[in-house]
C-alpha cells in the first residue's frame, strides 16, 4: 500500500499529490513513468514522474480527472493509501549534451514537461518554455516553469491570459527569427505534437515527442501501446516514452487511442451513477 502525502488541486480538473513510494523515488529520473492502481480491483493507468525527493522518498503524480480511474484517484485525500504504485517505467528523457532546448507543453503535458526543463536547467542548458491551455482557469505550473526557464511564453486558445493563440505560433517565430536549438521537445495532445514536428520539419530542428499510448502491463509484453516509429513497430512503455517526432506515425496512434472510447465513457457514467447514489 502507498500513502498520500500530500494533495493538491492544480486546477478544477488537475490534482497533484505526493506518494510516499521510496524504492521508486530512489530511481526515478525525468521523462519516467508509473504505473498505479487505486485499489486492488483498480485498473491499471500510467501516469509520469513529475518529481521526486530521494531523501523524503516521495514521488509527485500530477494527473487529469479524465475517466473512471482518475476520479477514483481523485476520492482520495491526505493519509489514505493507493494499492499499487509500480516503477521507475520506460526511459528517462536523454538530456546528455543539449546546451539549448525548447519545451513545448500543451495542458496536463506540461506535468510531463516539468521535471524535462527542470533537469535541462540545473545541467546549465537555456531552456526556453512555451506552455499552452484552453484558457486561464487551466493554467498549471506557472512559477514551477519560470523558476526553470531563461524565457518563458504563456499561450491560451482565448487569450483570457498570456497570449491567445496555439503553441505552435511562437516557436515558429522563434526558430525563424533565428533562434538556434539543439532540439525541441514537445509534450502534449497528439494533435498538438503533430503540429509541433510539423513546425519545426522544415528548419530541421531535432523535435523529441513523448507518446502516451494505452498502455496495460508497461513492460513490452501486451503490445497494446505499440507504435510505428520511422515504419517500425515500437513499444512505448519500454522504447519510449520519447521518440523521434518526424518518424512518428501519428494519424495511426489518433486512431488507436480512440479505440476504447464506449467502454470509457461507460466507466464515467458507472463512477458518477455510484458517486450521485453515495451522495444521496
Ligand atoms: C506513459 C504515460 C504517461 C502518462 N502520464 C500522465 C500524467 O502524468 N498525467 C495525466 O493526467 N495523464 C497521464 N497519462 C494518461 C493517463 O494514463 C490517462 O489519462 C488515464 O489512464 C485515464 O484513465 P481513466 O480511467 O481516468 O480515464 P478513461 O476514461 O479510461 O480514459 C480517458 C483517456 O485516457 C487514456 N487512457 C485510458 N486508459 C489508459 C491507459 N491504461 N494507458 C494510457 N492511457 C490511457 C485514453 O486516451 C483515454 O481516451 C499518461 C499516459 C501514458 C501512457
Ligand atoms: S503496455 Fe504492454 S507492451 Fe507496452
């Protein structure tokens, strides 16, 4: 069983929270994953490392109230246990080398971008951020992005904060007005990081995406996040999550991960039909 530590509401459909999870947290790097279950009847979801303190042997989750599971996560408070907690998953993000990066992060990506630029900054990189939401009221991470970042630029759709547009309309400005990156890294919806790759092709700017595919055991042994990568099968959970943006089939992975659209909505519709008779 794993304790919460902590818990936090983001915003009104993001919460964070502390686990105490120490073997985890003593391997853990950035770009990683876990995979949870609420409780022993629980499926199994994956959710990234957003952080981690070695010495108080915590690991942060920041995740999107989404479907059945992540509700149930969200019932949870301060003190009560998840059943399972299994990681460090996939590989860590490679960071070796890279003197100046752009992190695009779009919506709860951003949780995923976090702990990316943070480890990029304390290695000396210049790290440039652009950070997009639907509107305000979603903003995430806002301080947690500055205090990483040489430069950061805040997008929303309806401009009710930063400046209204996709993310895509700076990095371009950025890369056309010369600015020189080792690489960008995109992480987000699919759609958003198919723009990304498409913004940045054209400049052959190296653009690293992070792929969230359904996933089941998180070993490379279900194929259910499979992938084609540069017209080669791959498996997220082990060869990834992060892979080589202009190789990626991305119109294939759309469809998959739609594939199991009923049978999710069926679960909400289950976890607010117990929730309303609980209330009641
Ligand atoms: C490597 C990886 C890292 C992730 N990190 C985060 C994170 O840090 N924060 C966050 O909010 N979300 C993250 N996700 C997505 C998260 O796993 C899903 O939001 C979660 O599984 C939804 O479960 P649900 O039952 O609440 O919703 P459902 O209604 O079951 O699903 C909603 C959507 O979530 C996705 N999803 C559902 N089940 C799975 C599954 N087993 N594996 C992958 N995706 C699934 C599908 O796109 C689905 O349409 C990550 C996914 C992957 C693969
Ligand atoms: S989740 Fe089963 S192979 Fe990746």
């Amino acid at each position: 069983m794993y304790r919460i530590l902590t818990k936090r509401q983001l915003n009104p459909t993001v919460t964070m929270m502390d686990i105490y999870a120490p073997l985890v947290a003593q391997k853990a790097q950035a770009g990683q994953f876990i995979i949870l279950r609420v409780d022993e009847d629980g499926e199994r979801i994956p959710l990234t490392v957003a952080g981690f303190d070695r010495e108080a042997g915590t690991v942060k989750i920041i995740f999107q109230i989404v479907g059945g599971t992540t509700m149930r996560l969200n019932e949870k408070n301060e003190g009560e246990y998840i059943s399972d907690f299994v990681g460090p998953l996939g590989c860590a993000t490679r960071t070796e080398g890279l003197k100046k990066v752009c992190i695009v992060g779009g919506g709860v990506g951003c949780a995923i971008a976090l702990p990316v630029a943070q480890k990029l900054h304390a290695q000396g990189a210049i790290v440039h951020s652009i950070i997009g939401f639907r509107n305000k009221d979603l903003l995430i991470l806002e301080d947690e992005f500055k205090a990483c970042s040489d430069k950061l630029t805040i997008m929303t759709d309806d401009g009710s904060y930063g400046r209204q547009g996709v993310v895509t309309v700076p990095l371009k400005e950025a890369i056309s007005g010369g600015e020189q990156y080792d690489e960008v890294i995109t992480i987000g919806p699919l759609i958003m990081m198919k723009f990304v790759v498409a913004t940045t092709k054209p400049f052959n700017v190296p653009t690293v995406v992070s792929m969230n595919p359904i996933m089941i055991d998180g070993t490379g042994m279900c194929g259910g996040c499979r992938l084609t990568v540069g017209g080669k099968t791959k498996f997220a959970c082990v060869d990834g999550p992060d892979f080589n943006g202009s190789e990626v089939d991305f119109d294939e992975a759309m469809a998959r991960s739609s594939m199991y659209a009923e049978f999710e909505k069926r679960e909400r519709e289950n976890f607010c039909n117990l929730f309303k008779k609980e209330v009641e």
